[in-house]
C-alpha cells in the first residue's frame, strides 16, 4: 500500500526521526510571522516611494493641458456652415488687403 512515486508516505514507513508534528512546529510559526511581517514592510515602503515619485511628477507636470488650457476649443461651439463661409471671406478680404498694401510700398 504504497503512496504514489514521490507522494507522501503512510506514517509506519516514514523515515525514522520525521513526523508531520515537527513540521507544524510552534518555531516555523513564527519564522512565517517574521517574515509576514518583513514583507508586508517592505510593501508599505515600495508603495510609499511610489507614491512620492508619482506626486513629484504630478507637481513638476505644468504643461498647458494640465493646467486645464485647450479645454475652451473642446467645449466651443462649433460653427454653421455660414458662420464659417463668413470667416473664411473675412481672412481673404484681410489678405488681400495685406498683399495690396505689401505692393502699393
């Protein structure tokens, strides 16, 4: 009645000198709880610098758009085909101007 190949083994063929008790020892508790308690330090001061990298960055981000610029040309209203018919004489009435003045020096 053997255990699987590499399974564990029934307590009467078990080596001389191994129990299941002495792995369960009160020691190896508190080895796990030594080194919980060093991880989760160690969590708590990655996650602490990550946390000041990434408020360095925020305070040195002053781009204009993340200062809140541009956001006027999102939200303006956009404009009908007349108004835009409109404006695009406009700035050829002003161009020309520009070129009639230019040749008239």
């Amino acid at each position: 009645r053997g255990g699987i190949a590499g399974g564990p083994r029934p307590p009467s063929q078990q080596a001389p000198g191994h129990s299941r008790a002495r792995e369960a020892s009160p020691a190896m508790g508190r080895k796990e709880k030594i080194a919980k308690a060093a991880e989760a330090a160690m969590n708590a001061e990655l996650d602490a610098s990550t946390t000041e990298r990434i408020a360095d960055v925020a305070a040195k981000d002053v781009r204009p758009a993340a200062m809140g610029k541009g956001e006027e040309q999102l939200f303006e209203k956009k404009m009908s085909k007349d108004e835009k018919k409109a404006l695009a004489a406009q700035k050829k009435a002003e161009r020309e101007a520009k070129k009639k003045a230019t040749k008239g020096d």
